[in-house]
C-alpha cells in the first residue's frame, strides 16, 4: 500500500468527518493534503489545487502566510496559554482594543468557533433582560433560510433543514422572518424595494411580539449557507431601527462575511448601524487557528457588573483568549493595516466579476458578488450537481464545494490575475462537465 493510500485508509479508520456522510467516501476519496502555499494546496503526490472558498473561508492572506506564521512562533516563546478567569496577557487585551475600535463596541468575550460565538451573544441578550428585570423577553427571530452554526442553541436560530430538522425535538424554536435574499423578490421587483417589503414584515412581526423577544440575529448582506443569497443594505437599517423601536438586540452574525468579504470591514458598515452585538471568527486569525468572539455595547456589559456572581455572565471555555489564536489575530490585522486590503480588495473584486462575464454563456442565472463573494447559480436537472461538481473540479485542480446549484467564489486576498483567470476558466469546463 502506498505511503497516499496508507494515509486515506487510516483517516477513514479513525476520522469522523464534519459536515459528510461517511459512506460516500467509498466513491468520493479523501484528498490528502501535504502542505500549503499561497491561494494553492498540494496533495501527497505533489498535484496541486487552487483554494477558491479559503478552506471553509476562513483564510483571507493564503496558506503559509510568513507574517501570521511568524507572530505565532514569536507568542510560543512566550506564553502559549494561561486561562483567562483571573489572569490575562497582552494579546488579549491588545486586540481587544484593535476590535473595540474597529467596531465600536467593547469588552470582547472570546471562544473557539462561529456556533460557540452565536451561543455567547445569545445567552448574553437572554441575561441581559433578565438581570434588567424583563426575564419575559426570552425568545429569538432570524431570517427564512439563515445559518449560525451547529451548536443546539445556534440551530435553534438556523432555518437550513439538513442540518435542523434531525434536532429538532432538542431545540428551543424561534421564528424566521421573510429573508431579503433579492432571488426571492417577485418578478420585476427591485431588490431595494423587496428590502423594504421584508423590513416591514420584520417591524409588523416584532411590534406584535417586542414583549417576548430578547434578540434579532442577522447575516448582514450575505446569508452565506442559503447558498450566497444577498440583499440590498437598506434591510439593515431598517433592522436597526425595528429593534431600537421596540427594544430587542440586533445581533450581526459576521462569522463569515466580516474581515473584508463584502467589501468593507464589517458587513454592517454598508448600512452605516451599529448593532448591539458583533459575533466574529473565521477570517480573523487569517485562518491559522480556531478563535471567535462577540463584542458588545457598554449598556449590555454595565446590567451584568454587580456584587452578585449570579449576575455575572458565568459562560466558560478552557481556550478562552489564547495568546497563540489572539497573536495570528494581531498578525492578520496588522496586514489589514499595512497593505491597504480593503482597497485593493475592491479593485480584485472588480476583475473578478469582469471575468466572470464569461459565465453568461452557461444555463445560469442570478451571477451577482458581494465584494470578494462571488456566486452564480446553474440551471441544471442534475440532482447530484454540488458533489458531482466538487469532484470534477478537483480532477481539473480546482477546489469547489457549491451549495445545492449555487457556484461561488470566496478566495484568499491574495489570489492573483493569472490564478482568478484559472479559477474562472476550469470552472466553466466543470459547469459544462456535470450540469
């Protein structure tokens, strides 16, 4: 047995998959990964594939990138970690304040992962109200079609039935409200005034219900999971201004499309709102290692600083705040800093589309990119399309993994012109292959 098949054979021994049911594998094999470099990944035999969705878009400057690999190194000389209920370090609290001031809220609770986040910023609204004495606010809304994560708490305010309905008798349920996802505006409607016809669905919803609700949890612009549906920014701003009226937290769930996905910083930012809590992760350590937080605003913090510990939000986690995971975060900042990101972004994000042009030749429709998101869905009657189409992509050397019909793009930053005309053109091939 070769040193490759060796390699599938034990995972396949030993490794429970995310996100895959096992069996498939049968037909399906495992890529095994050997290293990386730059927007490309190279397997055990030396074939390499271009990153086109950042390894589950968390990496946003490309694999072996030496100034995050080198802030790593520097911290493990250091301290690698020290629990952070009664101690804390620099990293931490550095970007602590790199975040407070990029977001305008404060006082950063740390965590693993984008559901851990969603967990956080949930129970901290549910505590909120109760320590407020309004313990009667206690449920939450999302949109039709949303995700934020996989936890139980997370699920019970995702809208995607794959992974929901198998928990559901575990789950506290909320409600979904109308979701902006302009391919799901009625013919020869806008997408802003389809924004607004949502929005005022949302406030009818929440003005009927305002007494029990603690939170709104959103995906600005992007609901990534739904397979890349993206709406115009007015829906935001109404949002914000729904749950100011009638006192419910407005949750931003910018696991995925912060740290410059969308064009900006902070999704939010296109609407120009600050919502009462931010969750973040994937991109923010550049995707070296697994760290989220959720910031908040000086009012929320304030109702839970009391001589009570019951009062205090008692939510723990051994890794919380690791310097390694806090040093890859200052690391990928700095670079935000330095290089100008979100500007050259815009720039890359405009040649991408104009290569995308291209595409208009296949069966697809609604091609349309956020920033650097970019998606395109294909009109074909091929029920195994997603998988059938992520496999051939990689025989072409090209990592794919579209959502139901839903192509998309969300490659590292640094991914260059002759490396975005390869991603454009082996995916037409792949399109033609299996639609």
């Amino acid at each position: 047995m070769s040193l490759n098949n060796n390699l599938l054979s034990r995972s396949l021994h030993t490794v429970w998959h995310p996100c895959t049911q096992m069996k498939q594998h049968e037909t399906y094999p495992l890529i095994p990964i050997k290293k990386g470099d730059g927007v490309w990944l190279y397997d055990a035999e030396g074939k390499r594939y271009l990153d086109a969705v950042s390894s589950w878009w968390v990496n946003l400057f490309g694999h072996n990138n030496p100034r995050i690999k080198d802030a790593i190194k520097l911290q493990l000389d250091t301290l690698e970690h020290v629990m952070l209920a009664g101690f804390t370090h620099e990293p931490v609290v550095e970007l602590s304040e790199k975040l407070a001031k990029l977001t305008g809220l404060g006082h950063a609770f740390y965590a693993s992962d984008g559901a851990s986040a969603t967990e956080i910023a949930l129970k901290m609204s549910f505590h909120y109200w109760r320590n407020t004495g309004k313990s009667v606010k206690t449920k939450f809304i999302s949109l039709q079609n949303s995700y934020h994560g996989e936890t139980l708490g997370a699920l019970g305010v995702t809208d995607v039935a794959i992974f929901k309905d198998t928990y559901a008798p575990l789950l506290t349920q909320s409600a979904q409200m109308l979701s902006p996802d302009f391919r799901l505006a009625a013919t020869g409607e806008g997408a802003e005034t389809f924004a607004l016809r949502c929005a005022e669905a949302l406030e009818a919803y929440v003005s009927e219900h305002s007494h029990e609700l603690a939170a709104f949890i959103v995906e600005p612009l992007v609901q990534c999971a739904a397979g890349m549906g993206m709406y115009h920014p007015i829906y935001l701003k109404r949002a914000r201004e729904v749950c100011t009226k009638f006192e419910v937290h407005l949750i931003a769930d910018e696991i995925a499309v912060g740290f410059g996905r969308t064009g900006m910083m902070f999704a939010s930012e296109h609407a120009n709102i600050k919502p009462d809590f931010i969750c973040l992760s994937k991109g923010i350590t550049g995707g070296y290692l697994p760290l989220s937080t959720v910031l908040t605003t000086d009012e929320v913090y304030q109702a839970f600083y009391d001589d009570s510990t019951l009062k205090g939000f008692l939510h723990s986690h051994s890794y919380t705040g690791n310097p390694l995971a806090c040093s890859a975060a200052l690391a990928t900042l700095a670079i935000f800093e330095s290089d100008s990101i979100i500007e050259k972004n815009r720039e890359k994000s405009a040649f991408i589309q104009h290569q995308m042009q291209v595409l208009t030749d296949l069966p697809i429709q609604y091609l349309r990119h956020q920033g650097m998101i970019h998606a395109f869905d294909v009109l074909t009657q091929n029920t195994k399309f997603s998988r059938d189409c992520y496999a051939a992509a990689l025989g072409q050397g090209l990592l794919l993994r579209p959502i139901g019909n839903t192509v998309y793009f969300m490659p590292p930053y640094t991914i260059c012109d002759d490396e975005i005309a390869h991603m454009v053109n082996t995916t037409i091939n792949v399109v033609r292959m299996t639609r």
